[in-house]
C-alpha cells in the first residue's frame, strides 16, 4: 500500500509541476495589498496529497502568499492543528483574524470558495462564466 501511495503521489506531484497554472500578474501596490490581507493564513498540507495539490494549485493562479506548513515535518504544527483544527486532516486553512479570532477551514472545496470570494480576480473570472 505504502509503495502504491509512493507512486500516486510522485505522478501528482510531477503532472502538477508540468501542468502548473501561470500566476496572474497584479501591480505592486495591489500586490502588496493582496499580500497583506493574506498575512494571517496557513494552510496545512501535504505535498504529494491530490486535495491539497488542487487548493496549492489556486494559491498559485491568484499569486497569493500564503504560508504553506507540512505538519508531518514539525510537531509543534501538527499540535497546533490538532488542537485548533481539532483533527489531524489537511488541507486545513488556518485564517488568524483579529476581528474574529482563529478559524479553521476543511475541506478543498470549501477552502477554494472561501479563497476565491477575497479575491477580486476570481469573482470578476466566475461573474463572467
């Protein structure tokens, strides 16, 4: 089983590496904006793990700077998950606001929704579909 998830993952990694998405292109001063308001986020993820490529693969369409976090490589990320998260399962969004505190966020397709509804490119993209 492990030597069959060893090859599913390195084909997922190396199809997205070809495949990657080009990264839209902001003005530095919306750049800088977008990158502030994405300061407070980390997502939990596994590399080689088809949910987390697929939310990976957003970040990089949008250009967003998000910290990215592989709980398996840090234990005290893999505390704070289990503690904040309530569960070892990624991906997992961690968004630290101030006004609303911590919240964490499962599911890939949640996390997409939620991360396209910031970003002023993806609604105009999905207004005009």
């Amino acid at each position: 089983m492990a030597g069959i998830r060893w090859v599913l993952g390195s084909l997922i990694l190396f199809l997205n590496w070809i495949f990657s998405p080009k990264s839209i292109t902001r003005n530095s001063v919306l750049q800088k904006e977008i990158d502030q308001q994405f300061s407070g986020f980390t997502l939990f993820h596994y590399p080689a793990c088809p949910f987390c490529v697929k939310v990976r693969r957003v970040i990089k369409k949008y250009n967003l700077s998000l910290r990215l976090v592989d709980p398996r490589n840090c234990s005290t990320e893999m505390q704070d998950l289990m503690k904040g998260g309530g569960k070892l399962k990624v991906p997992c969004l961690r968004i630290q606001n101030n006004k609303e505190g911590t919240i964490w966020m499962y599911e890939s397709s949640s996390i997409i929704s939620f991360l396209e509804s910031q970003i002023p490119e993806a609604q105009e993209i999905n207004n005009a579909k």
